[in-house]
C-alpha cells in the first residue's frame, strides 16, 4: 500500500491532487484496511494499492497542464 504522497511523487503532481481523485472515484483507497468511499468521516491514514501505478483498468486519471 502506498501512501497519497508516493502516488503524487509517481504521477508528478501535488498531493492535493491525489486526495481529489480519491474523493472523485477516479482511484481507489483504503482507510484502515476498508475500502474508503467518499463521504466517509473515519480517522485514519488514506493508502492507494499499489496495482494503481500500473493498472490499465483505471478510468483515465486527469492529467493537468502546468502554465
């Protein structure tokens, strides 16, 4: 499991991002070995499998342009 900040590292993006997309669906997460929906109040560290990096069945994460 990885945390949101390796997962920014890896995509090239700010952490913010990542915790958008995870509250978007457009990736998965767990929170305390549950899978995390949006909406969900619990305490707890969010961890994205690590299958995600090179997953091809993920819908298409938004890539942003940096100006």
């Amino acid at each position: 499991m990885l945390r949101v900040r390796d997962v920014a590292t890896h995509f090239r993006v700010h952490p913010a991002t990542v915790y958008r997309w995870i509250h978007q669906g457009f990736l998965p997460a767990y929170r305390n070995g549950r899978p995390y929906t949006p909406g969900d109040k619990a305490a707890g560290a969010l961890r994205i499998p690590e299958s995600v990096l090179n997953s091809t069945d993920l819908p298409a994460v938004p890539t942003e342009e940096v100006a």
